[in-house]
C-alpha cells in the first residue's frame, strides 16, 4: 500500500511522485537534484567529445530542467504541507 498525499498525489516504489487525478509523474526534490547533477558532471568534468552532440550543453540543459523541477517541487511540496 502506498501512502497518499491529500491533494490526489501517491509516491511510487521509484520514490516519483504520481499525480492520481491525472495519471503523470510529477518531478520530486530528489530527481531534480539527481538532474542537477548529472548536468553539473556533463558540463564541467567531461572532456570527452561526441560527433553531433555537445555534452556541455546538454549538461546545461539538464540543470536547467532540474533546478525548475526543484522549484516546482517545494512549491507544490509546500503547498501539500500548508493545506493539511
């Protein structure tokens, strides 16, 4: 049994929050900062090189998603706390 959240949300066994009203995984703190990350290791410690593909704008745009689904997280997690 999952625990539910009250505003139709439910944590799956990855640790992504589910919308339930909505069917679609919601981004949570800890994919966002694992996004950060990885973009963070793309951008400033890879030196390899890809054919067609620049690795440190891939980094770039993977911290970027991460940081709005880190803002977007708190703001929905802080919605959930203030509302119970």
């Amino acid at each position: 049994m999952q625990p539910t959240a009250r505003l139709g949300y439910e944590l799956s066994a990855l640790g992504m929050l589910t919308d339930t009203a909505n069917g679609g995984l919601v981004m949570t703190v800890g994919g966002s900062l694992f996004l950060i990350a990885v973009g963070a290791i793309l951008k400033f410690a890879l030196t390899t090189t890809v054919v067609g593909i620049d690795l440190q704008v891939v980094g770039v745009i993977l911290m970027v998603v991460g940081a709005v689904g880190l803002v977007l997280g708190l703001i929905l997690w802080g919605t959930q706390t203030r509302k119970s």
